[in-house]
C-alpha cells in the first residue's frame, strides 16, 4: 500500500507523469471521438438504420452499461482538463519570474490556449449531454418513439439540427475541437517518449489532418439536416416503392 501511495505520488508530482497521463487521456478520448463520429454518420443511412444504431447502444449490458461509459467518459475529460490545470501551475511553479518577452512567438494559437479551447468544448459536452442523452433542453426528445417501440434517436436529431443556431453552435464547437486535436495529438505522443524531428513533423501534419477529419465528420450530420439531404422520417422513401 505505502509503496503504491508512494508511486502514485511520484506520477501525480512529476510534469513527466502528469504528461503521460494527460497523453493516455487523450489517446482514450481520440477513441471514442472516431467511433462516435462513424456511429452519427449512419443517420444518413435513415430513420431504421440510425435507430438501430441508437437501441443497439443504449442495451448494452442491460441498458447499464451504456451509462458506465459516459461516466467514464465524462469522468476521463474531467481529468484531462484537471491534468492540463495541475500541469500549468506546475510550470509557474518551476518558473515563478516571467519572461521580460512573452517566449511565444514560435508557438502556435494552438498551443497557447490549450486549456482555453479544452474548457470550451468541455462546455459544449455538458450542454450536449443536457440535449441529447439527458433531455434538459428538449424533454419531449426522451420520449419520442419509432414505429417499433424504439426511441426515435433520428427524430430528435433532426429536429435538434433543425434549430440552425444549435446546428452552428455545434459545427463551431467542432471547429474549436479540431483546434484542440491539432496541437494535442502530436504532444500526446511527445509525452510518451516520441522526442525525433522527423517524426515529430510528420506528427504535426497528421494531427492537422485527424483534428480537420473530426471536426469535418461531426459537422457533416448538422450540414446534412440544414442542407436537407438528412430530411424527416415522415420525407423518406418507403423502401420497395
């Protein structure tokens, strides 16, 4: 036990184990963020597809097990952005004078303002959290059914895409994640151990290319709706006809 505390210690204590932790974090996020993204993109397949998609999740295990993931996952951002604040004072702490010049200017927007773009999406998670799985917004969301019994998910993303100031909102939160994702992919692999040039450059590059195909595969859904390729179960074609 004391030797775990003792380890523990060493890792929350040291910029190297907040790093590696924020780094796992990250990777652990990127994960679910590729997954969720191919699992919104089935609405473009209908009503019955997406549906499906929806009734599949939210049984797992029961129905329980769905909500020990977003827990986890919500429990893992709520780390991340603690993570970045301890990693922060850490660093005022190992610099208590500032620099006379703002030793900034080679670095990118990106990376200034990491935990300003972190907050800012941790913010929109909550609220969608709030919409779409809680129904704070939009109680009626919660009871909407299908023709088979099932929770009309296709429903109520339409018509909560319907709303363009909801629908922009979240294609600039995605803009504001893919922001976030540019910078901190290639600095979740620079914290566990990857420090060679080459592979740091090409690294950049495919942050830059992950961060834009996330943010680009999220905003295809509310563009979808907006533009009327996605329409209204009650506008799709009868299958067979």
């Amino acid at each position: 036990m004391a030797a775990t505390k003792r380890g523990l210690s060493a890792l929350f204590g040291s910029t190297v184990g907040v790093k590696t932790l924020m780094a796992l974090t990250g990777l652990g996020l990127i994960g679910f963020l590729v997954t969720h993204m191919a699992g919104n993109l089935l609405i473009f397949f209908g009503p019955e597809v997406f549906n499906a998609y929806a009734k599949s999740i939210k049984s797992a295990g029961g129905g329980g097990l769905v909500w020990v993931a977003r827990a986890g996952l919500l429990g893992m951002f709520v780390v991340h952005v603690g993570l970045a604040f301890k990693l922060q004072l850490m660093n005022r702490a190992a610099r208590p004078v500032g620099y006379v010049h703002e030793a900034t200017i080679e670095a990118s927007w990106a990376s200034r303002y990491m935990i300003l773009t972190g907050l800012l999406v941790l913010a929109f998670l909550l609220f969608h959290l709030a919409h779409y799985t809680i129904g704070v917004v939009d109680p009626a969301f919660m009871t909407w059914e299908d023709a088979q019994g099932r929770h009309d998910a296709y429903r109520m993303v339409v018509t909560g895409f319907s709303n363009p100031l909801y629908a922009g909102g979240y294609i600039v939160a995605m803009s504001i994640l893919a922001l976030h994702l540019a910078h901190g992919f290639q600095s979740l692999f620079r914290s566990l151990g990857n420090s060679h040039e080459g592979a740091r450059n090409a690294l950049g590059k495919v942050s830059i290319l992950i961060a834009l195909g996330l943010a680009a595969g999220f905003s295809l859904a509310p563009i979808g709706v907006l533009a009327k390729v996605v329409k209204p179960a009650a506008e799709q074609p009868v299958l067979g006809n």
